[in-house]
C-alpha cells in the first residue's frame, strides 16, 4: 500500500500534467488555505491548485470526480466556519483568475474572473462615474465570494444583497460541465449558485451590473436613547425612501454595578446610534429639516459632507490577531419582533462577550429587493438586521458558542433567518428552519447539479437520497 506521501506526490503529479496553473502540495501553501477569517475551523487539503483559466476548473473538478476526491474553492478565505476550506482533498485558490475582461460604464456592467477583488472592481470604475450598487465594509475580498455568500450593505435595503446584481455566471458544476448561466440561459443553475457557498458549482466569471453615483454624500450621526425610537425611524426612512445608505450601531455605557444574591452584575445603558446617508449633486439642494424633524432623535451627534469616492472607502480593516476566533453572528428579524430579539441579545451580552470590545449593530433589509431562493429572509415588508461581531480568545469559544447558538435558536422561534456567511453550527433541524419549505428543493438541486457530492463538503448537510 504506498504512503501518504507517495499518494499526495501522485495527486499533485498527475494535476500537473494536466494544469496549465500551479499545483502544489508544498507544506506551507497547504498551510496558508488552511483555516479561514472565522479561526475556528482548520481543514488541510492534500493539493492546491491555483487555476490559469476556466478549464483548469473544470479539468480539476473531472479529476477529483475519477478520483474519489472531494474539492472546494475559495479566494479571500473570510468565512466564518469553514465553508472556504477543504479536508485531505483538492482547494482551488480562486485568487489566480483575477482579470477584468470587459468594463461597459455606458452600459451599466462589467465582466470580470470571481478572484477579482472589489478593490479592484472599485478602483475601476470610480473614475468612469460609476459604482457596484451594494458593497460590503471589506473590499479585499472577492467578487466570486460574496457572491457565493451572498454579500450585504449599508444600502442592501435599497438594491438588494451583491447577488441581487449579478448578470450572468460561468460556472464549472460538481459534473465539471463549464456553463454560463443568467436569469433567462439555465437560470435553475444560476439561481442556486449565487448564494450557495459553491455546494451546487465553482463561479469562474462573473457579469455585473454598475450603477452611476452622484459626487457627494451627506452622512448625519443621530444618537437614540430607546431602541423602539430607533427601529421607527428606521422603518420611516425605508419606506419613504428618503436615504441611500443605513447603518446603526449600538453602545454601552457602564454605569456601575449591583450586588446581590447573584453576584456582582454590570449596570449597562445601551445607546443607539444611526447613521444614515444621501447621496446628492450638491449638499445644497438637501432639506435637513424635511428629512430629520420627524425621527424623534436624542441628539444630533455630528454632520459629514465626503465626495462619494472618499464615503465608500471602508473606515478601518477588521484585526484578526493570531491565536483569536471571530464567531461573529447576523440575524434577520421580522421588523415586528426585532425589539424584543435585540433587547433580549443586549441583555445577554454581558455574560459572555466583553461589551465594551464588541462591535453590535443593525441594518435594514427589503424582501422585495431579495430574488435568490438561497438567501431567505422572513416574510415581511421590512426587515431588521442585527449583527454582533465579537473576536475572542480560542479558549473561550466553547461559552461563547453556546450562547450565540442559544441566540440562533431563539431568532429562528421568533420567525428569523440566519446570515450564513457569518458563523454558524447547524444541524439538520436548523438546516430544515433555516431554508423552511424550500428545504426539500434545495437537496433536490444538489443532487442534480453535484451528483457525487464532492463540492465544498461539511458545511451544509444535505438529507440522503
């Protein structure tokens, strides 16, 4: 029986005869695909390979499915819980396919490899006057991976998710058939490959659409001391359509602490805090009255008036220090419960998660916006984000867990969905709440689009056949 060694050399060996990109089975590049954003999960593949091209997808998936082999693709790596990693198989590193091809700002698009960063995609199109519709707060991440996410803004209430804004994919499936699909060419493929974390097909180009920006923005920071104030004005803006960009983010203050039978126990006020942003020709043509008077806001914190090409920039890179998980949690909530789920995960915090370190917030969601049948959301005309994104010692993610899977738990009875490009520890009953009577239609497409099960295995579980 040869050896390990002699097994993966014999792997790496015969890719390479048949890739045009690199293959290794180096130690330290294996090292390197080894774990994602998240810190908590660890998979080590035997091979990587970093593709020149569509084919050398496709030649790798043909490769793994005569081999007995599973294979998963990733680029940036942020996951959360292993969903870009892959065990004792082949891991594409989607960074090599990283071109623009085609870039039509007059016709609103762009087309472009999925290792393509929105860096670049940005640093493209700004100066033609245009924009991707939604971008995340991180644009050294992939076009191909928030896609396969699908890939949330300050603006998601207005455009939709990044899905929402995809053309047309080239996709190699779990088959390795090289497709290219849309809304109107093989749309039943296109549909479940955005948003599908590559369990049903590998993107290798994608087609995007752009939309024209005005050149300045005007972001006003509005402090709230109750949260119901908060969620109306929330609603109010949203359904009025009165601002191009949403976010809240919420703030404790320590204001001493009780004793008593159960110890000694924090006195926390939680502040909230909106920012909420339109984008205009000129700042003189905005009505501050007209667009603040009826928010029943606390105070009026602060005013700031960017071009837009300095508004879009993220503000700051989200450390990831060695040794540290990110088991970071979005929840969607039906906006007639979302007080009670917020004021319940404020009240817990505390208990688990240093408060005073942990970035916790909300955005606005629209059903109407949403068109992927992978990206479920409640069924109601508005709907609350809320989202805490701790980084902790590794030590401490057993506790942590516990809780946050109680908070899942909890949203998912109040009538929530999850955002799975953040943390998750599913099994199939919360698989089964979580895509609720589409359940049975996406086992059904998994079956048909990757037959052997081989793309991205142990994220999603899937019922037998």
């Amino acid at each position: 029986m040869p050896s390990q060694i002699t097994y993966i050399n014999s792997i790496a060996s015969d890719l390479k005869s048949m890739i045009n990109g690199d293959v290794s089975s180096i130690e330290t590049d294996l090292l390197d695909v080894s774990q994602d954003f998240g810190g908590i999960v660890q998979k080590r593949p035997q091979v990587v390979v970093r593709p020149q091209n569509s084919m050398d997808v496709a030649t790798a998936v043909k490769y793994a499915l005569s081999n007995d082999l599973t294979l998963s693709s990733r680029a940036a790596g942020h996951s959360c819980s292993g969903q870009s990693l892959n065990q004792d198989g082949i891991l594409l590193d989607m960074r090599s396919l990283n071109q623009i091809h085609e870039f039509y700002p007059d016709r609103l698009w762009f087309k472009a490899d999925a290792g393509v960063t929105w860096r670049k995609i940005v640093d493209t199109s700004l100066p033609q006057g245009v924009i991707p519709p939604v971008l995340t707060n991180n644009f050294d991440v992939t076009i191909g991976g928030t896609l396969s996410a699908a890939g949330i803004g300050q603006n998601s209430f207005r455009y939709g998710c990044q899905a929402d804004n995809c053309l047309g994919l080239e996709v190699v499936t779990g088959t390795g058939d090289l497709v290219w699909c849309s809304p109107d060419e093989n749309s039943e493929l296109f549909r479940h490959v955005l948003c599908g974390y590559g369990q049903f097909g590998i993107m290798t180009q994608i087609q995007h659409r752009l939309r024209p920006y005005r050149p300045f923005t005007r972001t006003y920071f509005l402090r709230f001391d109750d949260l119901d104030s908060l969620l109306t004005a929330e609603r109010l803006l949203v359904s009025e359509d009165r601002v191009d960009g949403l976010l809240a983010l919420f703030s404790p203050c320590m204001l001493g602490v009780a004793r008593g039978g159960t110890g000694i126990q924090p006195l926390i006020q939680w502040f909230y805090r909106m920012q909420m942003t339109v984008e205009v020709d000129s700042t003189n043509d905005i009505n501050q009255e007209q667009l603040l008077s009826d928010l029943n806001f606390q105070r009026h914190i602060y005013t700031e008036d960017l071009t837009f090409e300095q508004f879009i920039q993220p503000i700051a890179e989200v450390p990831h220090p060695a040794g540290d998980a990110n088991p970071w949690l979005d929840m969607f909530l039906p906006a007639s419960i979302a007080k009670d789920y917020i004021e319940t995960a404020l009240q817990r915090i505390p208990g688990f998660l240093d408060f005073r370190k942990t970035p916790v917030g909300s955005f606005c969601m629209s059903p109407k916006t949403i068109h992927n049948p992978l990206f479920p959301l409640p069924p109601e005309d508005l709907v609350i984000g809320f989202g805490m994104y701790p980084t902790i010692p590794k030590p401490q993610l057993p506790l942590v867990a516990e809780q946050l899977n109680a908070l899942t738990e909890l949203g998912f009875k109040m009538g929530g969905k999850r955002y799975l490009a953040t943390w998750s520890d599913f099994g199939l009953p919360q698989w089964r709440l979580q895509f609720g009577e589409y359940w049975p239609t996406l086992n059904e497409m998994k079956r048909k689009y990757d037959p052997k099960g081989l793309l991205n295995p142990g994220f999603l579980q899937y019922e037998s056949a």
